[in-house]
C-alpha cells in the first residue's frame, strides 16, 4: 500500500486524546496513522485501530525508532516492542526519528538494524525524520537511496526546506512534511486568509493543500472532528500559480521544532 497523502498525526497527543483523535480519523475516512515511540501513545493508538474495524491492509501505520534504541542490538528489540504496544504484526514504515545526537552512534550501526528490521518483515518500508543533507547523504551510502522511503521534516508555510526538499527531490525521497499548520499559527495568517476566501477554504487548508500540491504528505493532528474533516477537504483544493508564489513569500525561518540534540540544519 502507498502512504496516503493525508494522514492523522498525534504528536503531543496523549492517552484518551490520541485513541479518540485516530478513532475519528478512522471513522472520518483517514487510513494513515504516524505516531513514535516517544510520543507514549502507541499502545493509544493501537486500541483505536484494533476498535476501528478498519481490515488491516487498508491502513498504513507509520512509527520513528527514538534515539536511545539506536545502539547496537537495541534497535530490532524496541521495534518489536512498538509493535506489540500498536498490536500489530508489521507497521507500513519505520523511521529514524532524529539522527544519533552528536552523530555519537555511527550512522551505519542503527540505519542497518532498519534495514534489517525491514528483511525481518517488521516493517514494510524505512526512512528517516530530520536528517540534514550531510545525514541523508549518510544513510544512502549505507541503504541506498531507493530504501529510503520518506524523508519526514518540518514544513509549513514559514519553514519551507527548500534545500533538504530538493536534496531529496533529485535523488528519489518522498517527503512527509510534519507540523504543516506551524501549531496553529497558519490560522490567523492573513495571506492565507486572503487566498482561502478566494476559494471558499480556510487559511489551515490552503496550508496543507500548498503542501499537497507539491507532493508532499501531510501528517496534522487535530483533537476536534470538525477540524479532521476540514483538513480531508484540504485534497479538493487546487491552488494557482499566484497563490502559491504569494505563500512562498511567507518563509521567515520559523522553526518549532528545534530540541538542544538537533542537527546543524542546513540554511
């Protein structure tokens, strides 16, 4: 199964927050779910899909391998432990969450734990979340660009990675953009305001749309049904070449996502 373009997120969701936010996706008509190992809410999530009657091969079920599993021996081990929290026998795919802090683990020790993950038939497909180009360009050397299935990074209207996008673009790697709504600062932008009411969308859909429309897969969580239905509609909406030449105007740099272990991005 290829992942859908729009999936429920649940990052910083927790408990009764994450199972009910994937059952109304479920419901809703949403078939992929991405969650991690440290968001604590896998087994959250597995009571949803296993409660959703959904059959199992018409979802697409994405977990991230955090940091400290990454060590050798220690990767395959918490993978299957994220499978049993999920209760599944395989997810769809399994990413690197960040790369090693400091690059203290060597890249090739736990990109080929993955790629072995994925011989063991634990996971369909493996890639990678927040790698800089010098990390990408790390992994390829170990698995080969063509196993790298996503490449998940931030992306929204003010963060728009161009560098890391068509690093990616060149060689093969699909992108998931992640906090595409900036945590909620999207809503009140007045350009993309400007552009909904154009199209009789609102400025949180013209965001995800933007990414839609460049080939982007989008992951938002949202804890409120109407919100996970307007964010499906996002896929009906086309926007022109003025629309999307006035968002690119947005980027200001604005990363959120930027913990004291990340990498040093690339500009």
């Amino acid at each position: 199964m290829q992942m859908p373009k729009l999936g429920v997120g649940t990052f910083r969701l927790k408990e009764r927050q994450a199972e009910d936010s994937v059952s109304m996706g479920l419901e809703l008509g949403y078939r992929h779910i991405d969650t991690a190992q440290i968001y604590r809410n896998e087994a959250d999530v597995g009571r949803a899909i296993a409660n959703s009657g959904v059959p199992r091969d018409e979802l697409y079920v994405t977990t991230k391998i955090w940091t400290d599993k990454f060590g050798p021996g220690r990767l395959i081990p918490s993978l299957r432990e994220s499978l049993d929290k999920l209760g599944l026998d395989s997810v769809d795919m399994t990413l690197i969450h960040w790369p090693s802090p400091n690059d203290e683990v060597p890249m090739a020790v736990y990109m080929t734990q993955l790629a072995e993950a994925r011989q063991l038939g634990l996971t369909r497909g493996i890639g990678v979340s927040n790698f800089t180009i010098a990390h990408l360009e790390q992994a390829m050397d170990v698995v080969g660009a063509d196993a790298i299935g996503t490449h998940q990074l931030e992306v929204h209207p003010y963060l728009q990675n161009l560098k890391v996008r068509a690093f990616c673009r060149e060689h093969g790697i699909a992108l998931t953009g992640y906090m595409p709504l900036a945590y909620g600062r999207v809503v009140g932008d007045p350009v993309l305001q400007g552009i909904g009411r154009k199209h009789g969308a609102t400025a949180a859909q013209v965001a995800l749309a933007w990414q839609l429309g460049q080939d982007i897969a989008v992951i938002p969580s949202s804890t409120r049904r109407e919100n996970l239905a307007a964010n499906l509609d996002a896929l009906k909406l086309r926007l022109d070449d003025e629309d999307m030449a006035r968002i690119a105007g947005l980027e200001d740099g604005g990363r959120i996502a930027n913990p004291d272990f990340a990498p040093a991005w690339d500009a």
